[in-house]
C-alpha cells in the first residue's frame, strides 16, 4: 500500500466524501463549514467559517496539512530559477 495515498473513509458524513492523508481524516473547508451552518442556524455564516479556521491553525500549529498542487509547481519554477 502506498503510504502517500489519498484513501476514501468509509464514514460519510457530507456532501463530499471524508479522506485520510497520511493517515488523518481531511475534509474540505467548504463542506465542514457547510455542515456546520446546516447544524447550527442560528449562527453567523461568518462566525461558523472563523471559528473552523481558527481550530485549524490551533490543529495544524500552521503547518498545511495539503497544499495545492500548483504551490509544487511554484516552487518548482524558484528552484529551477536558482540552479540555472
């Protein structure tokens, strides 16, 4: 088994599937907040979405957990640019 796989949770529990990275669960942004506005209306959508990101930086410490795949990329086209 590839340890860098992206593997699907048998637990669902929104509108897109719930996934492991490196062996911890992940959802996306808009799926948790929508959850969470669906389960407590009475909140401000804008209270509902700052409240998720800051339990993500107090989860993550800052560190992403995924990064687009165009970052790579980037990062690439500096590294390319100082070892020319």
């Amino acid at each position: 088994m590839d340890d860098n796989a992206i593997e699907p949770r048998t637990r669902v529990t929104a509108v897109d599937a719930v996934h492991a990275v490196d062996g911890v669960p992940v959802a996306s942004l808009r799926s948790v907040v929508s959850r969470l506005r669906r389960d407590y209306p009475g909140e401000d959508p804008a209270h509902v979405e700052t409240v998720v990101l800051r339990e993500w930086e107090a989860f993550s410490a800052g560190r992403p957990l995924v990064i687009p795949t165009a970052v790579e990329e980037g990062a690439r086209e500096i590294l390319d640019q100082r070892s020319a």
